[in-house]
C-alpha cells in the first residue's frame, strides 16, 4: 500500500468520525484510531465489511468520560497561552502533514535541524516524523525566522498540528 494511501485513508476516517478502522490485506494490517470527541457520544455497534480479499472492519466505539477538569492552578498558565495566541497573529504556522512521532533531529547524537531564531527558506528540512516505522522528513513550505518550536522531541504528533511558529521573512 502506497503511502498516499494511508494518508487518504486516515483523513477519510477523521471525516466519517470513526474512531477506529482496520484493513487487513494478506500479511498487511492498518490500524487507525481517531481520539473520540466528547460531542460524539455513543455511536453504533461495529460494522463488518466483508469483501473477497481485503477485509476492512470499521468499529465505532463508546466515548469514554471527561477527564476531571483542572485544578485552579493551571488558571495563570492558561491566561498567559491565551496572551501568547494574541502576539502569534501575524505569525507562521508549519503545521504537521501526518500522525506520528516528532524528532528535531535525525538522531540522538546530531543537532537539530532548525532552532530558535534561525532562518529557514522553503524546502529546508524541519524535523523528521515517524510513521509505522517510516522515518519522513518534513520540509518548510514557508519562508521566515524560527520564533517557537512548539512540540518536545520524541513527542506524538497528530495530522495538521502546529510544529513550528515562523516570523515572515
């Protein structure tokens, strides 16, 4: 399966709301599973979709509760967020093209490939994700200055999360 592929099929899933799916072809299993919305609820017993070779199983499952909410301490912080939101207005966002694990550099032991206060130009290599096993390096489609690198190293990563924050060039 082309990698095309499964980035098709996870955006697909993320419109159907599903919060997990499954395709099995021969040795190859692809499993894909959305975090559940707190709006969503329950949704509907699994479905099974049987086919001649590939057999794909989307199964909707159960909403689990509302994590507590914080404590009162987490206020200031949030506050302080917000006021970092308003001076990020006429910033650059490079945003993450696929779900995976974030890694500023291409290993433990080499530096990273952008830090604070570089310049970057279109088609520099920003960071690495990986995906199933798949080391991709991501480039910037944007021109400007590294303000704030926004995800720790090592960290998960979902599809169309800001990585970076840019000051326009």
């Amino acid at each position: 399966m082309e990698f095309s592929q499964i980035q098709e099929l996870i955006k697909m899933v993320g419109r159907a709301k599903l919060t997990e799916f499954v395709l099995k072809e021969g040795d190859f299993k692809l499993i894909i599973r959305n975090q559940p919305t707190q709006e969503s609820g329950v949704t509907a017993q699994p479905v099974v979709i049987p086919t001649a070779q590939p057999m794909v199983t989307m199964a909707p499952q159960a909403v689990p509760p509302a994590p507590p909410p914080p404590p009162k301490a987490d206020a200031p912080a949030a506050a302080g967020a917000a006021a970092d939101d308003a001076s990020a207005a006429n910033l650059l966002t490079i945003k993450s093209p696929m779900v995976g694990t974030f890694y500023r550099s291409a290993s433990p032991e080499k530096p990273p490939f952008t830090k604070v206060g570089e310049m970057i130009e279109v088609g520099d290599t920003v960071c690495i994700i990986e995906a199933m096993k798949l080391f991709n390096e991501i480039e910037s489609d944007l021109k400007g200055k590294v303000v704030k690198v926004l995800v720790e190293d090592a960290s998960p990563v979902e599809y169309d999360q800001p990585l970076f924050l840019l000051e326009p060039a």
